[in-house]
C-alpha cells in the first residue's frame, strides 16, 4: 500500500513516480522470492477534487513499468477517498518448493547484498530538508529498479539460503531473515556499499532501496555481479546467542557491538 | 475498496460486518461473472490507535466468510493511515470464454434479478437517522450473502445474455448493462421485489443488496427459484431509442418514463 503523508507527499513526489514505486514495491516482493511477475491489480482511494493530470501521471508512471515487466494490469477498484491511497497486489509463480524464502539462513553462510545502499533514503532525507531536488539525479528514490532479473538468476543457480528485499532499512530486513531463520546476522560495516549521497547510518537504517538482501554458503560461487548489479558480500550468519534473533556489527579490529534495528517499521514510527 | 467514513461507519458498523462486506464485496463480482473463487488478497491501513481488538474482530468476520467461500486469504500487507482502509482482491476463475459480461444483452432479453431489492439501503437510512439497530434484524446490509451458487448455476445452464451484481443500486447498474450492451432497459415497476423494510425507491437506487441482475432471452426457461433464491422478472431490453444506453420505466398503464439513475456512485456523492 503506498498511502499518502505516509509513504508520498504530493509536494515532494511526482505522480508518475508515485505510480512507478507502488508498482515496484510489489514487484520487488516477486523479486526477493526468486518469482516471475504475472499480473497486478491496482485499488485507488482518491480524493474527489484531485486533478484528472495527477491521476494520468500516476497510471502513466505505474503502466511504463508494468509494461516494461510484463505484468499487466489485470483488474482493481476505485473510491473516494480524504487522502490517495494506491493498492497494488501482484502475483508471481515460481516452480513449486523453489521460493526463496526468509527462514533457511544456516550459521556459516555469507550475507550479500545488491547495488548500493542508502540512496533513496538520502534523497528524503534532504527533502525534509526543504532542499530542491531533481528527480532525474535521484532516481533510486524516484524510480527504483526490482531486482527481477538478479532474483531469477539466484533462484534458477540454487545458491541462496534465505533472501527479503531492503524495503525497510538493511538493520530492519536483515533483523526479519535472523529471527526467520533463527541465527545472528554480523555486518561488517567497512564492506557495505554505501551510496555516494548517502552516509552509513542511512546505508544502515535507510528504507526502500529495494535491492536484495540474500545469504548464501560460503561454499557458494557467487559472482560479483549478476544481470549488471553488484552483488557485494557484507558478513555472515551465526549461530543464535539470544533469545531473539539479533543483528550485530563488527568492526576491522574484530569488536561486535549489537545493533538496534531502527528502519521504517509501519505503526512504530508514527 | 472498504474506506472509512465512506463504505462503512465505525460507530455504525460492528468490525465483524465490515470485514465480511469487504470480502462479500468482492465474492459477489465473481458471482457476477458465473465465477467461482480461487484466493483472497487483503491490504489494511489502520490508524495506530486502532484498539487490537477491533482489527482482530474484522478478521473473524472477513475469515468466517472466506473459510465458508473456500475462498483463502493469500497476501496482503498493512500500514498505518489516518482512516481505516481495507482493500480486498478476490480471484476467481471461470471456463475460457465462459465469462458472464454487461455487454451481451440484446433487444427482446428479460431483465431478472435475484431476492429482494432496497434492505441494505433502508438499513443505512436508518441508521442514517439516529435509530437504533440491531444487526441480527438487518443482516442484507451487514451480512449480505453473495450469489455465488446462482450465479454459477446461471453460467453453466447458459441461460444468461448479461450480468451485473447491484452494488450501487438498480437504476446506476441496469444502466450500465445497456452502456455496454448498447440497448435500453425498461423496468415493469409494479414487478419490483421490494424489501419489506424498504420502499420503491430504495428498492430502485439503493446500492449494496448484492443481489444478481441479468437478462436473458424471452425464451430461455430461467426458473422461479435457484439454488434457495427467488428469481423475479422485472422488465425488458428494448432497442436503444437514444445517444446513450438509457433506464425507464413502465407503469401499469403502459407509460414510459425515463428513470434517473440515481444510485451510489463513487466521485459523485460526496
């Protein structure tokens, strides 16, 4: 669901990539589960004086996407509404047993992660800033890729032993594959691939980056890129010390210190 | 779509009858095509001072329905909003080129409609007006059923030329029968089945009985009764005398007069 003051502002964020993240929100979903997309359906709660134009940009912007990846818009609803609220279901189909899921990361296996982290959230941040911003220079905010192709290709390889797209924060997602999957989870922080906008708490806590968060044996021959994006390798699964699942980090001298996951979590942060 | 303040009432409408008008909503357009269901997808935003246990008695009424409806619920996701919005998707299937379409009625066609028609509607009047109400006595709007086996049995017996089910009201969704069918409707209204509770023109614009309406050839034997529900014949399709597919109706005396329609339609109530 992408609901507005929450997930949007108007004044901050074009129709057309408002329409364009709804749809690769589910789509990234799809991704992390090693599926194909199939089908959308779009529910649109809209206020009644709102423009024509924003409701054309907005399907223009979901539609160019759902063309580009093949996943026709295939029914859905509309109501009134006193805010926007887009809905966006997708279905995907992955051969039987093969989903990837969140709940198989084994102690011993290397944690990795796709592109680059904390760039849409960087891209918020000066936003709340009240900074001018152009979306074309900030299009992991504006216009995420899903990382269809990369989760295809681990899913087909049979490398991953867990996976979960970044969509609340690196702490956040890697918290729900270690509670899933009952192990710690070790960062090493000097490996993350900080973007170039971004600093390394929002590397850290920054939500909807949408790349791909993943574990695999270190046995396993993971390539350092795979459909284009680099896949980067940033600690690895241990064996569980507390009663819940926990993320730690490690420095370069070795020293752990427990992390608190602090990302976007829906009803904790309002 | 189910929106706060729009489709429902929190202090009108226990939550154990929004989340079974939420999933009937869309059981009922599966009925509508002679379908039959295969999953349910539900997305909620709740406010994040919603007690628990209205969120938890919403989900029992919604699940009662699915279990009934072997209908399961298979996806979904939740954030916070200021109103409470639940989206259901419900898919369903149906024989390839079997699908009941609005599009299909012809000249001479009789229009049906199954039950009774105006209950719902003269529940939210009365609610509407500040009396009390309980809702075992008005269980049309709070636990409307939907025609699921009729409108399956209608598809198989392939009796059916167009069907619709009335979510918005008789004269807003006979109407667009004849907008996709390109033919006039013309509603005997002496014939009506008017809830008991209801009055003519309750039973003519009030939405939400989800009651089946369908035409079908003069000669097609449609019974008086199907699968326990009353079948009543109601009017005719006739030749299409303007621009635009257009409702009227004829009084015992044989006049014809043009019918507004009037019913629930999203964008223009509020």
């Amino acid at each position: 669901m992408c609901v507005e003051d929450v997930h949007f502002r108007r004044e901050w964020h074009p129709a057309e990539s408002i329409g364009h993240r709804c749809l690769a929100r589910g789509l990234s979903d799809i991704a992390a589960m090693g599926g194909e997309p199939l089908a959308c359906f779009l529910s649109l709660d809209l206020p009644s004086n709102l423009p024509q134009r924003w409701v054309n940009d907005f399907m223009s912007g979901l539609l160019r996407l759902a063309r580009l990846r093949k996943t026709p818009l295939s029914g859905g609803d509309t109501s009134s509404a006193p805010k926007i609220v887009a809905d966006i279901i997708v279905l995907g189909t992955v051969p039987a047993g093969q989903t990837l899921l969140r709940s198989k990361a084994r102690p011993g296996d290397r944690i990795y992660v796709t592109g680059e982290l904390g760039g849409s959230a960087a891209t918020l941040k000066r936003l709340h800033s009240g900074k001018k911003i152009r979306s074309s220079d900030n299009s992991r905010h504006f216009y995420p890729t899903p990382r269809l192709e990369v989760g295809l290709w681990l899913r087909k390889k049979n490398l991953v032993t867990s996976m979960i797209d970044i969509s609340d924060g690196l702490s956040v997602d890697l918290a729900h594959i270690c509670e899933e999957s009952k192990v710690d989870g070790v960062l090493r922080l000097e490996a993350l691939p900080v973007a170039k906008t971004a600093d390394l708490a929002l590397a850290l806590h920054g939500g909807e980056d949408y790349e791909l968060l993943f574990s695999a044996p270190k046995s396993a021959a993971v390539p350092r890129r795979i459909a284009g994006v680099s896949i980067t390798e940033i600690g690895e699964i241990r064996r569980k010390t507390s009663q819940k699942g926990t993320v730690k980090t490690i420095d370069s001298a070795g020293r752990l210190k427990p992390l608190r996951p602090a990302g976007w979590e829906h009803f904790k942060t309002d």
